[in-house]
C-alpha cells in the first residue's frame, strides 16, 4: 500500500460517505484537468525531438551504473607489433580511449570499496592492467618514432655539412691551383723577355 492509498484509507475512515464522495470527485477533475494541460502542452509525435542531453559525469561508469551485474568480456592489450602499424592521429586517439576506460575502472572500484564489495566478488585488475600495458606500448612505440627521427634530423644535417666541407675544399683547391697558374704564367713571361734580349745581343 503506497502513502497516498493509506493517508485516503485514514480520511475515509474518519470522513463522512458524502465527504468522501465530493473529495473523490474533486480529485478526478484535477487529475482529468491535469492530464488534458499536459497532453495539450505535450509536442505532436511527428515533430522530431531533441535528444537528452547526456550528463558528462555519466562517463565515468559502465552503461551509466556505477557496477555492471555482469562481467564484461574483454580482449587482450594492444601488441607493440599492432601499435606501429597506427599513425600518430590514431595513437593520439586510442591513448585517451584507454586513459577514459581506467577512469571507468577507477570509479568502479571506488565504488566497490564505498559498497564495501570484496575482489572475491568483484575486480577489475586485470582489465587495468591491460589497459596499463597498452598505454605503456604507445609511449614505448612513440619514443622509437621520436628517436628514428632525430637520428634522421642528425644525419641530414650530417651530410648537408660533409657536402658544404667537400664544396669549400673544391672551391679552395680550384683557387690554389689558379693562383699557381698565374704565378707560374707571369714568372714564364719575364724569362722569354730574358731569352729575347740576349738573342738580340748576340
């Protein structure tokens, strides 16, 4: 029996049968009145209606309960071997999956620990550790990447300065030996002037 039933049983067995009569009444024209506002004011069903928005909060657990009666089935952790094959946007985005589902695994637990409700019963360490591993992975195969690609800025910028040596060697040795040219040509001039003043002496 709800409230509303025994606080109308109470009354009816301390009013009058014509008491009881006029207040019945009076209650089904409100309640008449209440649900013709209510129909009037509610949208016709063709209209499309905005959808509920979802509280933000209810991320945090399972299906919007704070412990599934069921456990869930789950997979393993992502292999390195997988991850590598990811490009960095889906890294990035597979990260905060994972990072959102330990939320959920933490808010279970805590949960469990508020209702008082043993591992033997419920636990979900070894989802969290998966979910660990799997974080643990992707800064593992993104540590490579970042360090495949310094050792590549490094040996560009390696061959960009052994290619700007070997040009700057070139560029002096062709200097030199022009140099020698000149000076080997202008000591030649000077002996035939030589060679020629003494023919002509003779």
């Amino acid at each position: 029996m709800s409230l509303w039933t025994r606080a109308v049983g109470r009354s009816a067995a301390a009013a009058s049968p014509a008491s009881l009569t006029s207040a019945m009444a009076r209650l089904s024209v409100a309640s008449f009145s209440s649900t013709a506002a209510a129909s009037e004011a509610a949208p016709p069903a063709d209209k499309a209606q905005a959808p509920a928005k979802r509280h933000g909060l209810l991320d945090f657990f399972q299906d919007g309960v704070s412990l599934p009666k069921d456990a869930p089935r789950t997979g393993r952790a992502w292999r390195a071997s997988e991850l590598r094959q990811k490009s960095f946007d889906d890294l990035h985005k597979l990260w905060y999956v994972l990072l959102k589902e330990r939320n959920v695994l933490a808010s279970q637990r805590e949960e469990a620990r508020r209702f008082s409700i043993t591992s033997q019963f419920f636990s979900n360490y070894s989802r969290e550790i998966k979910c660990r591993k799997s974080m643990a992975r992707i800064k593992s195969v993104l540590s490579e990447r970042q360090i495949a690609y310094e050792r590549a800025v490094k040996r560009h910028r390696r061959e960009q300065y052994v290619e700007r040596r070997n040009k700057m060697y070139a560029e002096i040795a062709a200097a030199t030996e022009a140099k020698k040219a000149a000076a080997a040509a202008a000591g030649s001039a000077p002996a035939k002037a030589e060679s020629k003043a003494e023919a002509k002496r003779v």
